[in-house]
C-alpha cells in the first residue's frame, strides 16, 4: 500500500479504527482485504475483456478500468486520489502531485499518441518505447490504490493493439517497484527494459 505525506497526515482513505482502507466488502485486517481482493480482481479483469471500455489511450480509459477492477472493494474505484502518495519503501520518492495529475496524465497521452501508440515498431524498438511510456503512466500514479493493476489491462491494450501480447506472471511486485524506482529516480530504463523484455512476446 502506498505512504501517505507524512507521520501526522490524517488519511481520509484510511479507517482509523481498522488501520487499513476503507472498503466496501467488511474488512478489518489487511491480510482479509488483500485475500478478498486477490479473490475478485482477477475475476473482474476477465469480465472486462467481455465489456471492455471505449480504448481512448487516456486517463478516462485508465479511469473505467480502474473503476471495473475495483468497485466492488472501494467507493472511490475509478476516481483521481486526492492525496499525495510514494511507495511505502525507505527514500522512495513522491509520485505526481495531486494538483498535476490531469495535467501530467495528458502529457502521457500525447506522448502515446505521437508514437501511434506503439504500432508498427520492430521487437527492440516497442520494448524501449514501452519502457518509456510505462514509467511516463507509472509517475502519475492517479489512484489511492491499485495503479499497477490497472495499468497493466491499459498496457494490454495498448499492445494488443499494436500487435503484441504482454504475460506478467515472471514479473513481482518487488522487481517491478525496482524498475520503477531506477525509472523514476535515477532516469535508468533499463531495468524496465529487461523487465518488459521478458514480458513482450509476438501477438
């Protein structure tokens, strides 16, 4: 779960009492609301490809997706956080402020769209472009929680359409958050290269 400002911010996502998010589905611990999440997201990412939103490469497009995968569990799925957060990791830095996301969101577009959104690249060169674009999403951050997830169905996409699939089952949590981290804050893609590398496969 991402950090919040600082030890003395108030989080108003948080149940006190409970010490974890507020939901929607009666959790009291993290350990039950990760195990009922585990249990319905995947679950809803299949439905999604039955339904899928309007593929406008955007934010609105990351913003129905997120609001697929997470509206059983939260009240706010789908909608722009409204506090700043980081990784909750030692030195990890903040992403985008919360007064830039829309802002930052559309420069993320525009840069998509000025690649066609990744068609007609040979293997070498989708994968650095990929990179790049990922790390561009992955800044933003525009969710209280569950940025990664629905990045990843947006990145799907994306490259589905390009002629591409992406398989993430080799990718954890902890070698994504590096990459992302080298990305962000030493400006070195290559870890997200030799991670995507491993992802990207001829559709």
């Amino acid at each position: 779960m991402p950090a919040t400002e600082s030890s003395d911010f108030v989080d108003p996502y948080v149940d006190p009492a409970a010490g974890i998010l507020r939901n929607l589905v009666g959790a009291t611990t993290q350990a039950e609301l990760d195990m009922i999440e585990g249990d319905l997201v995947p679950v809803r990412a299949l439905r999604l490809e039955a339904d899928p939103p309007a593929p406008t490469r955007d934010l609105v497009e990351l913003c129905a997706i997120h609001r697929y995968l997470f509206s059983p569990v939260y009240g706010w799925a789908g909608e722009l956080r409204t506090v700043d957060i980081r990784k909750n990791t030692e030195r990890a830095g903040y992403f985008v402020p919360v007064s830039m996301i829309e802002r930052a969101a559309d420069f993320v577009a525009q840069e998509l769209r000025e690649d066609d959104y990744l068609r007609g690249m040979d293997r070498r060169t989708f994968i650095a472009r990929f990179a790049h674009h990922y790390d561009q999403l992955n800044y933003v951050h525009p969710f209280r929680e569950g940025n990664g997830r629905a990045q990843r169905l947006f990145w799907d996409r994306v490259a589905c359409d390009a002629g591409w699939q992406l398989s993430w089952l080799e990718v954890t949590g902890e070698i994504d958050d590096a990459a992302c981290r080298a990305a962000a804050e030493e400006r070195d893609l290559e870890p997200l290269i030799t991670m995507l590398d491993q992802v990207v496969s001829r559709r």
